[in-house]
C-alpha cells in the first residue's frame, strides 16, 4: 500500500512539472510580441541596444517622467503631540505646547584615505522654536537641497523623551512633519 502511494505522488508530481513546464514554453504560442528589452532597441548610449543587458543611460524616449528637483526654499510645519492609546486611529495625538523644536543643517565632507575613506558630519543649528497651543512651529526660508535633522525637546519637567527625524530634500513649498514624544 505504501509503494502504491508513493508511486502515485510521484506520478502526480511529474504531471505537475510537465503542466507547468508546457505552461511556461512559448514555442507555438499565439500570444502577441509585447513590447520589452530586447537587443534592438535604442534607449542607451549611441544605440547599444538594451540597457538592461549593456548599461546606459535611463529610457530617453520621452515616455518617463524625469525625476524630480528640489525647491530652491520651503517652509517646514512641525506638529508635536503625544499619542493618544485609546485612539483606533495611529494618527491621532494630542498637541504638546511648549515643546522646542530645532532644525539641524547637517553637511557632509569626505576625506578619502588608504583604503577606508572618512566622512566628516558637521551639525549646526540654524533655527529653533516652541510649539503653540496647537502644537505646530514653522521654520521658513529652508534650502530645498539641504538636509536637516529635526529634534523635538519636551517642555521642561515632562516625563516625556525627544524625538528625531530627518528632512533630506524638499519637493514641494511646504512640507508638514508630525513628531510624536512617547514617555521615558
């Protein structure tokens, strides 16, 4: 009785294989040629044909969009709350007025060595403030390219612990950032 079931998976196993193996085989097929990579086109550098197998350059055919660039300045809206636990929605916080937001420039310099090349952060605050009854402060005329730490200091006294994001390029005017302090 066991060889008989063993033979039988067996027997079904390689039925399977061959059903999938004849699925996959698109000799005979009638399907019709899609458009793809292929070795003909023309999208790399000088007509090498297809990027994916040769490199280049992305499709220059007009049918991406370019990427994206960055805003010369923008104005950054920080909102400061706590959670709210009996909320269903994450979202949802209760505002921390009083809480001192800064806004940390972060440039990078890299020094290359023998072997092991060193990067060199350098941090300077170049705005703080303290949130409002809503729990929100702005910072405006912020460079589009930089990149920004922000920190976000609960009032003094609280038993509540900071917070840290980072901001590496803006897209748009104005970008809303909403920073949560959760207890110590």
């Amino acid at each position: 009785m066991k060889r008989v079931v063993t033979s039988r998976c067996a027997l079904l196993m390689s039925a399977a294989a061959l059903v999938v193996i004849a699925a996959c085989s698109d000799s005979g097929s009638t399907q019709p040629n899609l458009p793809g990579p292929n070795a003909t086109t023309t999208n790399g550098p000088r007509g090498s044909g297809d990027t994916a197998t040769k490199g280049g350059p992305r499709d220059t055919s007009g049918s991406r969009t370019p990427a994206p660039t960055p805003v010369s300045k923008y104005t950054l809206t920080v909102h400061v709350g706590t959670p709210q636990p009996s909320a269903t929605d994450t979202l949802s916080n209760t505002p921390l007025p009083g809480a001192t937001v800064s806004v940390i420039q972060q440039t990078y310099t890299y020094t290359p060595g023998n072997g092991a090349d060193t990067v060199h952060i350098t941090s300077t605050v170049i705005a703080s403030g303290s949130s409002d009854a809503s729990g929100n402060v702005s910072f405006s005329d912020l460079k589009g390219t930089a990149s920004y730490l922000i920190r976000a200091e609960p009032p003094k006294g609280s038993t509540l612990g900071p917070a840290t994001t980072y901001v590496n390029q803006a897209f748009f005017d104005t970008v809303k950032l909403t920073m949560i302090l959760h207890g110590l």
